[in-house]
C-alpha cells in the first residue's frame, strides 16, 4: 500500500488518459478492425513513465520533505529511500519497453519524458519558470505518446501538443503556492491560461464541427477548474491552493474527453470521462500533490 502512495494512482489515472486521448486524435479508434495490443502497450508505458516521475520526485525531495511534509512515504520512513529509488528505475524502464513494442517513435518519446521527468525532479523545479515548462512539457509529450501509435498522424497533429503543455505549466505555477500560501498575481495568471486552454479547444471544436458534444464535456471541465482556482484567489491560502491544484491535475481527464469528442471519436470520449469517478476515489485515498 505504501508504494501504491508513493506513486499517487489518482495522477496515472489522468496519464492514461491523456494517451486515450492521443490514441484518438490519431484516428485509431476508427479503423474497422482495431488492435488493442499496442493500445494497452501505450497505457502500461504511460503508467510505467508517470509512476517512475511521481516515485523520483519523492526521491530527491525526500530531505525537504522531513520539514515540510514528514508524513510523507519517504521521510515517514514508510518507504526506504533505496526502495523508492529501485521501484522509480523499474518503473521509468517497464514504461520505455513498453512504449518500444508499438513504434519506435514511441519509444522515443517514452525515452524524453524519461529524461525531462527526471530533469524536472532533480533541477528544473527549482526554478519559477523552467519548472513549470518543464512538467508541462512532459503532460505534452504524454498526448503525443498517444497519437504516435499513427505516424503519420503523429506528423499532422504534434502541434496539439502545446495545449497541455501550457495548461500543466498554469497548474505547475499555482501550486508554487500549495505550502506558504501565495500571491494573487500568479493566481489571475493560471486563470489566464485557462482560458487559453478552453479557448483553443473551442475553436478547434467549431473548426471541426463537433462543438456540440465537445461542450458535454467543455463545461464540466471549465467548473471544475475554475470553481477552487477563484476560491484561492477570494482567499489565497495554502490548503486552498491545494484543492485548486487537486482539481486541475483531476479535471485533465474531462481535456481528454475533449480531445476524443472533437476527433470524431464520442465512445473513447465517455470511456475517458467515465475514469474521473475512479481518480476521484483514489485521490479520496492517496495524495495528489
């Protein structure tokens, strides 16, 4: 149970759904005979890659989090720190393999989120900017890990991914906050890019006629970030923060939905938003942040 913590099953939830998501945008799901080996391939990956992320952060601020959070799995001594270090190795190393029985290309991309998952972990979220881009830049190449199950898709939509990068980045700065509380500034900011986000997803909706059922899941989406992200700003305080933080790593599941509906694909869309009441649960059981 202590190594299920560690690696916070209510966040791999939205991983896999992210590369549904991607898998979609492909066009997979619309092919007549469809395979779903490399499907599940593409989900263990995205596990493998997300839990080993989660176990390294945990890893390198083992020694802050006797401060800050002692009841930690590390620092709580739950979990031996060269345990920690083992199972984030095997994980990172199951997701590549995994990710490598599909395309190469796909395994490509498992190998960088690899390396910018630990990047992040070790140096990059230290700083205000960097930090942020970085883990958002990982969120990004997580839909393109999806989409790369289709190379030739792959080369038509890689732009996509940008828009989770940018929506990670937002969450990533709010929660700069989540400790010692934070200042409005950052707060108005997240917000901003959130409308970014929504915005971009509503054209590209409009601009491929599925704005209708896109808006089935655009509008959960939009109250369930916005609704704890203006509760932080009316009262910018740690535990608030939080909650606005919980909420926006949760609701990437309802982006994906998004994603699915928009590319023509509306039963991978329900699929994917019928994964909220399950990372809900689990985030009810183990931490998120």
């Amino acid at each position: 149970m202590n190594f299920f913590r560690l690696m916070r099953p209510a966040n791999i939830v939205t991983s896999v759904a992210d590369v549904l998501a991607g898998i979609a945008i492909a066009g997979y799901f619309l092919t007549i005979e469809t395979d779903y080996f490399p499907v599940l391939m593409l989900c263990l990956a995205t596990i493998g890659l997300y839990g080993g992320g989660i176990v390294f952060n945990d890893v390198f601020d083992a020694a802050l989090d006797k401060i800050e959070r002692p009841e930690r799995v590390i620092p709580s001594g739950a979990v031996k720190l060269n345990e920690a270090i083992f199972l984030g190795i095997f994980l990172l190393l199951v997701g590549i393999t995994a990710a490598f029985f599909v395309t190469t290309l796909s395994g490509i991309i498992a190998t960088l989120i690899s390396f910018f998952a630990l990047l992040y972990n070790k140096y990059a979220k230290h700083h205000s900017f960097l930090g942020p881009l970085n883990m958002g830049l990982c969120r990004g190449l997580n839909l393109l890990l999806g989409i790369s199950i289709i190379a030739a898709s792959f080369h038509e939509w890689y732009f996509l991914g940008i828009v989770p990068l940018i929506y990670i980045f937002s969450i990533t700065m709010i929660s700069r906050g989540e400790v010692h509380g934070s200042n409005r500034n950052k707060l108005y900011a997240g917000a901003f890019l959130y409308l970014l986000v929504i915005s971009s997803m509503l054209y590209l909706s409009l601009n491929k006629g599925q704005l209708i059922i896109a808006l089935m899941f655009i509008i959960p989406f939009a109250w369930m970030i916005f609704r704890p992200l203006f509760s932080a700003i009316k009262e910018p305080l740690g535990k608030n923060i939080g909650k606005a933080v919980k909420a926006g790593v949760i609701s990437l599941i309802l982006m994906d939905a998004v994603w699915s509906a928009v590319f023509g694909s509306p039963v991978a869309a329900i699929c994917i938003a019928l994964l909220l009441p399950l990372s809900l649960w689990l985030s009810k059981r183990f931490a998120v942040t």
